[in-house]
C-alpha cells in the first residue's frame, strides 16, 4: 500500500465498508478520485445497498472527507441504500453535527453495530 493510499474499503456484508487511512485533501488530486471512482465501482459491482465508513485510524477530517463521504451516500440512496459512519472520535463527531450530517447519516460505536444499523 502506498503512503499515497487515502482509502481502503472491502466487502462485509450487505455493505461496503471504506476506511480512511488519511484525510483527504481534495477531491481534485487525481489519485483520490481515482480511489473514490473504485470504491464508487465496487459499491456497483458487488451488488451491496450500503455503505459503512469506519473512522477506526483517523482520529480527524477535513471539509473534503466530507464531500467524500456526500459523494458515497448519493451513490447508494438512489437505490434506497443507507450510509452509516462508525468509530468516529470526538472531534470528527463534532465536525459532522456541526454540519448536520449526523442528520443524515447513523452514527455507531463499532463497525459490526453500523453493519446491523443498516440492515433494519
């Protein structure tokens, strides 16, 4: 995996789970939309409804980790498919309740919890 590397994301159950390695610094640098677009694909492909996106090592995020994350929940609900974040600290709590994401998006302790969120 290359220091480059911003997200990984793998296959668990009815979800996708992606895992920021890295903040984002914006959607322009080619290799990050380069790795959205595959986990854009693997969503498709693999025939998942849902997105889970784990925060477990990254402890903070910018403005761009949220355009990150608009851009997978509006690939997902147009085929009435959910997003839930997991593993959040305190400050990347913050940051989304401050925007009202929290609103939008199930907030969970553990992977395994927003995996279950998203099956009711």
């Amino acid at each position: 995996m290359s220091d480059r590397n911003v997200l990984h994301s793998e296959l668990s159950e009815n979800a996708v789970v992606v895992v920021p390695l890295r903040d984002v610094g914006s959607l322009a640098e080619e290799h990050v939309r380069s790795e959205l677009d595959a986990v854009l694909t693997q969503v498709q492909e693999s025939g998942a409804k849902n997105v889970v996106v784990d925060f477990a090592h990254l402890p903070y995020f910018g403005t761009a980790m949220l355009e990150v994350m608009l851009v997978l929940w509006r690939s997902v609900r147009t085929d009435a498919g959910k997003l839930a974040v997991c593993n959040a600290s305190e400050m990347e709590r913050e940051v989304l309740r401050i925007s009202a994401f929290d609103s939008l998006w199930p907030m969970c302790g553990t992977r395994e919890e927003a995996i279950e969120t998203l099956k009711q």
